[in-house]
C-alpha cells in the first residue's frame, strides 16, 4: 500500500495519479475474530486501530452496514474544542485534543486539523455567567480558554455583527485558542488506512442483525447479513443506532436518538478565520478548505432515524447567521442534510462494559463527538483489551443512571457541538 | 415539518408544539420499596425505536392540552392521535 512522503506525491504526480493503489482491502469476513467492532464511523475505526496498536489485538473485524464514515462521522461540521465544565470531561476531551495535534503524523495521512480558534458568543446576562464560569473552570483544569468583550470578538473575527441594534447583540465571546477544525472523511479513512495495515479487517454493507449469547448470557457472535462470525468480545459504536443494536442483546440504553442539521453554501474566497457558535440562538459556523461556509443547526424534537430533519430548524439558524454575519446574506445554499445523533440525559458518552459479559458500548456522543475520536477510540480499544475501563473512561459508565453520579454538560455540550 | 391532528383544534403545524418524549411511562412506587435500578429506568431509560413510537405532544402555541402520537420514527407518518390516559386504539395502522 506505501506511505505518503513527498517522494511518492512527487512520483504519483508525475504519473498523473494513475498509480495509487487501493488504501485498504475488501476482505470477505472470516468465521471467527477475537474482537467485532459494530460501526465503521470514525470512532469505531479509531477503536479497531489502537487496538491492534497499543493491544496487540489484530485479529479484529470492523462491521459496517454501509460505508465507512458515512454515518455522522461524514456528516458533522467538525469543530473540535475541550472546553466542557466538569474535570471528567475536560479529560475526555483534551486527551482526544492532545491526540488530535500528532494524528496526521501518527496515521501517515493528513486529516488536515487546523486549530485555528473556536469562539463562543454570549448573548444575555446568563450566557456571559455560564462561559465565564467555564473560562475558570477550564483554567483550573490547564485547558486555554479566556474572555473576550464583543470589540475584541470582532477584532479576531472581522465578518462578526456586534451592533448593539441586533435582536440578540454579541455582548462577549469566550475563545478557545486550541479548537479548531479537521478533515471529517480524512479521520475516517486515515484510520480505516491504518488499521487495516495492521491487518484489520473492515467489512463494508454487513449490517449486525443480531447478537448471539452462550447460556451464561456471554456474547459468542453476531448474525449479520454477511453470515454469523463467532467472537467473545462486541464492541458496539453505532452512533444514532446504539438503541437498535443493544437491543439485540436485551439491553435498553439511556438514549435517544434525533436528527441533527447541516448545510453548506457555494465556496466563496477565504473570508472566516475562525469557528464561531451561538448556544443561544442555535447555529455556529465555520469555512472549509473549499472555501465553503458550513453552517450548524439545531436538532429536531422528535425522536427519528430518517436522516432528515425538518426545514424549519435551519432555516431558523439561516436567520440566525444573517444576523450575526449581515455579508452572508446574498450566499447561496448548496447542500443540507441530517444525521442521526443519540442523546444521553446528562449529554456526556457513555463508554465501558455492559452488563452483558463481552459486550461493550461506546456512544451517546451526541451532538458532538466528532472531536472526541481519537480519544474515544483510543480509551475504548483499552477498555475492550483488558475487560476494564481505562481511567479516563471509568466515569463515563452506563451505571452513573444508577448511581446518580451524572456528568451534567447541558450546557457545553446541547445544541452546540 | 409534521403536520399534527390536535384533538381539540384540528390539523396544526408542528412549530405550535412540543414534544414531551415517550409515552406510557410509569412512576414506580410505593416509593420506600424502589430501588436505584428501578429508578433509573424511569427517569432515564428510553425505548428510542427504529419503527412505531409513542409520545407525547403538547398544543403549547394553541389550546395547552396534551394528547398521545403514535408515530413511525423512520417515515415520520403519524399512525394514531389518542388522549391522555389512554392506551393506543389497536384498530389502527401498524402494531
Ligand atoms: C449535522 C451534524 C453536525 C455535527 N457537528 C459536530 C461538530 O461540529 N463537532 C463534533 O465534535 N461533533 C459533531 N457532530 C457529532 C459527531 O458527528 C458524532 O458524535 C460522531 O461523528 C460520532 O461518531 P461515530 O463514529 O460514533 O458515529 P458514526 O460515524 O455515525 O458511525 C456509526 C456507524 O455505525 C453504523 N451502524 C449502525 N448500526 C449498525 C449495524 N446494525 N450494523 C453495522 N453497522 C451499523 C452506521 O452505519 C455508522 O456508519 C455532528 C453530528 C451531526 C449529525
Ligand atoms: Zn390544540
């Protein structure tokens, strides 16, 4: 397959990019692996890579019901940012930023990560109480987060509307220097590209129809529309499916599962330096490499696995960023679409073991866990070698619904991503 | 956007509701004989399926009454609208 280094760029130019070969197989799958993992979305490859990285654990297939990446791995708007309240999220989180910053290096592929600040503007009394609470919280915890007034929001992001006419003026900001951006398909197919270089297999159009247990109710396999394969251990990352799938095992999650909103506009020349995002009239917005601007909206109140959401709820943060960037007015939308996300109650993942022995659920990522991949993955694939939760992952599991011990992000995390 | 058959007012848009998530959720009790299991499927544990589901609605921009939805959660069709209290009329669309 080769690595990418300049040399080979060269080479390949030279040849007119005919010669690349494919990035990973297409095997069919085999009749046993020690390891499944269901979900090829980023999260689930980047579980299936450390693994067969850090555990030694190679013989791990990747199950996807259609392709991989195309679930809300290849849907989301991208922005990566750590600044939640609670110290357990604040480690979740940065630990997946501090493995953001080496990944391109890491996967030999370039997931195109630009930290290039994520700015997040109040716009009432209780706004600027919140975000400066989480400025303090998040100082203490080492994470950069700081306040800005709305003239010095405008001064590091010019297009911003600060007039004090708006309906809903920007009355400060607080930025997040290290957030940024990345590549949503580069993740998925970098570490698709390097898992599958350590031998894993990735089985596209393999939709998990059911999970098989022995009389002590252990996992022994799944059925699947490519046939049954045999495994002691299930590590189940279907995103907005989650529900779906643990069902198959008689387990009911704390979950549900609504749509959530994008849309992009025509490429336009570089005009936005930053990300920014308003929790409280609901969009945020950055600009890709392409030069398109890719605008978030908000989730619909209804439960749903249409991938689709309504109208009305962008539309809604169309008007929204009309208000706050007035020169976008004119720009024409090309393209809009919806993802399944599945929401927990406090909005934080739930990652670790199940009550069922070999099962394990990484999800609840909600509205915003594009950011947390490769940490996720990375504590995941720990979880999943040794049978236990890896420290940063222990609080995060599915009996903290029991115990009361909740990590309430609502405010960081609902709506906003 | 749903259109919704308000029992009391008729067919409406949905930006005149509020969904309140899934119906037919019972309190356990008595409350001293509750464990922190049973607990935590009340307030947490939701069925979330792929195919019928039923909820409650809110006619919060209209009459402020609530009324029970069966709805497939694939195709969004409204399969039933029912009162509160009320189990889901079995003569209807689906199961
Ligand atoms: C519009 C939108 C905007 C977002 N914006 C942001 C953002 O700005 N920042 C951020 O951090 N996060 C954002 N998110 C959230 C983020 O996309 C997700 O949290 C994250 O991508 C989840 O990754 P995943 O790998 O768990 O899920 P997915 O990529 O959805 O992967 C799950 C996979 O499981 C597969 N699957 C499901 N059921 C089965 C089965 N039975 N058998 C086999 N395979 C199955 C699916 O096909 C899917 O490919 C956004 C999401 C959406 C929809
Ligand atoms: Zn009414």
């Amino acid at each position: 397959m080769g690595t990418f280094s300049f040399g080979s760029l060269l080479r390949n130019a030279m040849a007119g990019h005919k010669d690349w070969p494919r990035q990973w197989r297409a095997p069919d799958p085999k009749p046993a692996y020690d390891a499944i993992i269901v979900g090829a979305g980023g999260h689930g490859l980047a579980t299936a890579y450390y693994l067969a990285k850090e555990h030694g654990v190679r013989n791990v297939a990747v199950l996807e019901k259609g392709w991989l990446g195309g679930g809300n791995t290849g849907r989301n708007t991208t922005i990566i940012r750590s600044n939640y309240l609670w110290e357990e999220s604040e480690a979740l989180y940065d630990h997946a930023v501090k493995l953001w910053e080496g990944l391109s290096h890491e996967l030999n592929y370039n997931v195109m990560y630009s930290p290039r600040g994520v700015l997040m503007l109040a716009h009432n009394i209780h706004d600027i109480q919140v975000f400066k609470r989480h400025v303090h919280a998040n100082r203490l915890a080492g994470i950069d987060n700081e306040w800005l007034t709305a003239e010095q929001a405008k001064e590091f992001c010019p297009p911003l509307n600060i007039a004090p006419g708006m309906r809903y003026p920007v009355l400060g900001a607080a930025l997040r220097r290290r957030g940024g951006v990345a590549r949503y398909d580069a993740v998925a197919w970098g570490y698709a590209r390097a898992a599958d270089r350590l031998g894993v297999d990735i089985i596209q159009n393999c939709e998990v129809k059911g999970i098989r247990r022995d009389a002590n109710g252990a996992v022994t396999g799944v059925e699947t529309t490519r046939g049954d394969i045999a495994t002691k251990k299930i590590g189940v990352v279907a995103a907005g499916h989650t529900s779906v799938v643990m069902s198959m095992a008689d387990v009911r999650m704390p979950l549900e599962s609504f749509p959530l909103q994008a849309l992009v506009s025509e490429p336009v020349k570089p005009v936005m330096p930053c990300v920014v995002m308003s929790n409280t009239i609901h969009a945020y917005i950055s600009q890709s490499d392409k030069g398109e601007l890719v605008i978030g909206a908000g989730t619909d109140q209804y439960i749903s696995y249409s991938q689709t959401g309504g109208l009305h709820i962008t539309t809604h943060t169309l008007d929204a960023i009309c208000e706050l960037f007035p020169m976008f007015r004119r720009m024409r939308m090309l393209r809009n679409w919806g993802g399944i996300v599945d929401v927990t109650p406090d909005r934080s993942p739930i990652i670790g073991k199940t009550p069922v022995p070999g099962l394990f659920v990484n999800c609840g990522w909600g509205t915003g866990g594009f950011k947390a991949t490769p940490g996720s993955g990375h504590v995941f694939a720990a979880t999943i070698a040794r049978d236990e939760p890896h420290p940063i992952a222990a609080p995060f599991t599915m009996e903290r619904f029991v115990t009361g011990r909740l990590i309430d992000e609502a405010a960081a995390a609902a709506v906003a991503h | 956007m749903l259109l919704i058959l308000c029992p009391y007012c008729g067919p409406r848009a949905e930006i005149e509701f509020r969904c309140g998530g899934e119906s037919h959720i019972e309190r356990p009790g008595p409350y001293s004989e509750v464990d922190d299991g049973a607990w935590a499927d009340y307030l947490f544990t939701r069925k979330n399926p792929k195919g019928e589901h039923r909820e409650r609605w809110l006619h919060a921009a209209g009459c402020r009454q609530w009324f029970n939805v069966a709805r497939d959660t694939v195709s969004h069709t409204i399969l039933a609208v029912y009162p509160m209290g009320k189990t889901r009329p079995p003569t209807e669309a689906g199961t």
